[in-house]
C-alpha cells in the first residue's frame, strides 16, 4: 500500500507530539533484538536450554501477528503493532505522547472507564466533551484541545457508532492523535477507519481480539497507525509485551477468521431477538439501538433489576450512576440459552 504523506510534515508532527523524555529516550534493547542472522546455538539470552520451545523469549516485535492482523484489515505490518491487550495500546499512546501534569487528552463520557483511569495514573488531565443524546458534541469536538483524543465507535457503553467522514473531519481539525477504539467494531454496520491510517497522519486505530474472537483470556490488541506512531510505540513498549502462547493463539484464531464471522453472525440474530423481548417487557423503558454485542437499557428502577437478577444468578453491568446512564444497565448478548434466561428471569420481575 502506498503511503501518501509529505514525510517532512509527518516526522514534524511526531516531533511536536512526542514526550520529550520519550524522544531523548536510548531504547532497551534486548538479545532477540540485537541478533538477526541465522543460527542454532543460542546463548545469548540467559534462557534456559530446556523445555522445548517455550524456554526461549518470544519475538519482541510479534512479526508473524503483524503481518497477519495487518492483512486482514488491509493496511501493511509497519503500520500494526501488537499489544498485550488494546488497554497496553492505549497506555503505551499516553507514555509516548503525554507529558504528564501537562498535556491533556480528551473523551466523550458516557465512554469506556479506562481512558480516564490510565490518564489519571499517568498523570494527565481529562478534558471531557459529553456525548449530546449519545451523539458527539460536533461543536465542542471541533474546538477541542489536546494531545489525544478518544473516540469509542462502537461506544461502550451506549452502542452507537459514528461515521468514517467524522472521523476523518475530527483527524481534519484535531491538533492531537485522534484514537478510534474500534473494541466492537466487528459488531458495526459502520467500516473500520483502520484503512485511512496510510492517508491520515493524525489517527489511531484501537482493536482487540477480547470481543468477537471470543479472545478475552489470552489478552491480544493491535494499535494501527502510520510508520512513525508505530515507530515512537514500538520505542517504549516492554520489550517482551506479547508472549508465546498468546501469538501462537492469536495467529491461528486469524487464520480461521471464519470461526469469529459465525459467531458474530449470531450474536447479531440473538441481539435483535433480545432487543424485540425487552421491548415487550413491562420493566422495561427502552433498549437503545447498538451495534455492539450489548443492549443498554433503561428500566424504571435499575437498580432494584440488577438486585433481583443477581438473585437469580444472572449478573449484568449496573450503569445507572454512570452520568447519562441514569437507570440503565448494559447487557452482554451471551448464547440463545443464557439470552432466554435472562429474558424469563425478567419476566418474573415485579415492581
Ligand atoms: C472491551 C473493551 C476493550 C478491550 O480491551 P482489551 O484490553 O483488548 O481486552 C477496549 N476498549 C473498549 C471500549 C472495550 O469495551
């Protein structure tokens, strides 16, 4: 894929975005990175000589996987890199770009809880331009000010999504990062803004293997960006962050995409007959449209439902002091049998 930046302009961006201290920054630099040749004898890592593959140190890079995910969302290997988890991606973008008591990012609350918990452990102030009617704030975006900006789309935990063109309008005006975490996007009827990371030089692109892969345990997110973000990323990532298992894991669910596709083909039918039985249940005061694999809802009294669900095993997230939220829960869209058990339990539901 062509890259079509002026790389004057974009080595310039980087250069005003950095960290100061990130750029003075001497990389570590590992055995495994040091030597790139062939051999059969190695001795350079202090790693044990026994128990069969698993005593040498993963590739620090995760090539295989770069290659593999990069692929799959059309954009090439330099522009991926891998996480353990999009929550060590999301952090490792603060480390790289936020000078800490100085810089600021911003978010659209009702959003995902993390963004704010690593701003604030990093020492970084949360400039928050609210969701309008869960809609972004086109205005207040627009005039906003910062190094990063985060837009979850689909959005945790109101389950809308917003458009390629306003993304690429955001990235247009923004004089930061725009970040798009895409955790849900497998679930959107929107495309992922992954591709426009060769065109736009400002984006980042968040994705994750915990959701539609049905990967959570194995702890698998990718950062895609142009070459010089992933560059700045890869300069401060611990040096072994994706273990053995987990690429070797992650590498074969790719190869059998199909397997995920099924599955989000049913959790989309489940989430439309869920959403059809709320609508018909008395407790119930409305279920928003999503297009992620959760309904949230909004009840009379949520508090009171998530009581009494607990009671009967069932456990969804309570969201109702969360501001916007007010009585609402969101509700994962699990197997037909749990979906069904959840629709009877609230059934039996009396205020
Ligand atoms: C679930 C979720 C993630 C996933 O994080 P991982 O660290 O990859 O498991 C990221 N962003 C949002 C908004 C999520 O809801």
């Amino acid at each position: 894929m062509q890259c079509v930046f002026d790389s004057k302009r974009l080595k310039a961006m980087i250069n005003r975005l950095t960290r100061l201290n990130v750029k003075k920054l001497t990389p570590y630099s590992s055995a495994r990175n040091e030597f790139e040749g062939k051999a059969s004898v190695f001795l350079d890592a202090n790693e044990s000589p026994f128990n069969n593959n698993l005593n040498r140190y993963p590739d620090p890079f995760s090539k295989a996987l770069r290659n593999a995910w990069g692929e799959l969302q059309g954009v090439n290997s330099s522009n991926v890199i891998a996480g353990n988890g999009s929550d060590e991606i999301i952090d490792l973008l603060m480390r790289a770009f936020c000078e800490p008591k100085q810089d600021s990012i911003i978010t659209c609350p009702p959003t995902y809880g993390l963004y704010r918990v690593l701003a604030s452990i990093n020492g970084l102030k949360v400039a928050e331009v609210p969701l309008i009617n869960f809609e972004p704030d086109v205005d207040g975006l627009f005039n906003a000010v910062g190094k990063l900006l985060f837009i979850c789309s689909p959005n945790n935990p109101t389950g809308n999504a917003i458009s390629i063109d306003f993304v690429m309008r955001l990235c247009d005006t923004f004089n930061g990062i725009v970040v798009v975490d895409e955790a849900y996007i497998d679930f959107s009827n929107n495309e992922s803004s992954a591709k426009l990371v060769t065109r736009i030089k400002n984006l980042v692109v968040v994705q994750t293997m915990s959701k539609a892969w049905g990967l959570a345990g194995i702890r698998m997110g990718f950062g895609i960006a142009n070459e010089e973000i992933i560059k700045v990323l890869d300069k401060i990532k611990p040096p072994y962050n994706v273990n053995s298992l987990t690429q070797q894991y992650a590498l074969k669910a790719i190869n059998q995409y199909e397997q995920k596709n099924e599955w989000v083909k049913s959790t989309l039918r489940q989430r439309n007959i869920v959403a059809a039985s709320l609508n018909s249940i008395d407790c119930v005061n409305q279920v928003f449209p999503s297009e992620a694999n959760f309904l949230l809802v909004k009840f009379q009294e949520a508090k009171a439902v998530f009581d009494f669900l607990v009671k009967r095993g069932i456990v969804v997230r309570n969201r109702s002091t969360v501001p916007g939220c007010e009585n609402c829960l969101r509700i994962t869209i699990g197997t037909a049998v749990e979906n069904a058990q959840l629709i009877n339990a609230l059934k039996d539901y009396k205020s």
